[in-house]
C-alpha cells in the first residue's frame, strides 16, 4: 500500500484513491466517555449545591469558599463542554440514516442531549443535570442496540 501510495506521487499519471468512513477512520465509538462527562457535570452540580457560603466575614474563609466554588463551576463546565463534544461526535461520525430509520426518536434525543449539555454549563440545576444523565442513558442503550449488544448503563458514582 505504501510502495503505491509512493509511486502514484511520483507518477503523476496514476492517481491513488484513498476513502474514510469519517474524520476519524479508527472506527471506535463508545458513549462510555460521554457518561463519564456527564457524571462529572451531575456530581459538582451536587457540590455546588451543597457548598455553604461562609457565615462568617473573615476573608480567609472567604477566599477558600470562592476558590472552592470557582473550581467545581470549572469542572462543570469544562465537563458539559465534553459531554456535547462527545455526544455530536457520535451523532455525526456514528449513527447513520438507518439508525433514524430504526430509532425514530434518535435525533431528538441527540438534539435535546446537547441542548442540556449546554443548559448545565450555564447553570447549577440539579433537575437539569439529572436530565442529562437520563438522555446519555438514551443515548447509550440506542448505541449499543444499534450494534445488536445490551451493555449495562453502569454509573462511576
């Protein structure tokens, strides 16, 4: 294939074709790493959450409380932005037209998925980050039929 690829750069006269399925040829799809993103957005929603606020007016307490607020709003965000990353990659790199033929409700799914994601990016709703956690679920379950498997939907946490 190389010996090929090489001779049709130097002979101009015989062009080489090469084809991908898509931008990344390897083949390996697994919403696994969009569960693991969107389980981090649900547990530093529930940190967030959880987080008091300093009674007192002692800015050591203060600084600490803020940073401590500041990272897990980070860590949220940067996770939802993964979730979406991850959830648009299968959406344009795996699932084909006849996995909408067969799962009616895949692009719903898919765009209310990604609305969410973006929805606990912007805000600490643990209703919304628990939405989330049900459309990956979705998400996941289609996967795997689409390749006639029953993986279990197994949370981290």
């Amino acid at each position: 294939m190389l010996i090929k690829f090489i001779n049709s750069l130097l002979n101009k006269n015989s062009p080489m074709t090469v084809n991908a399925h898509c931008d990344g040829p390897c083949g390996v799809y697994d919403p696994a790493s969009t569960r693991v993103a969107a389980e981090a957005v649900l547990s530093m929603t529930k940190k967030l959450i959880a987080l008091d606020p300093p009674s007192s007016t002692d800015s050591d307490d203060w600084a600490t409380y803020s940073n401590t607020f500041s990272r897990y709003v980070a860590v949220k965000e940067e996770q939802a932005k993964e979730a979406k990353k991850e959830i648009l990659i299968l959406w344009t790199d795996y699932f084909k037209p006849v996995h909408l033929e067969t799962y009616p409700d895949l692009h719903e799914t898919i765009w209310k998925a990604a609305k969410l994601c973006s929805a606990c990016k912007v805000n600490i709703d643990l209703a919304q980050a628990e939405e989330l956690m049900s459309y990956v679920e979705k998400i996941h379950n289609i996967f795997w039929a689409s390749k006639e498997r029953s993986d279990a939907f197994v949370k981290a946490s």
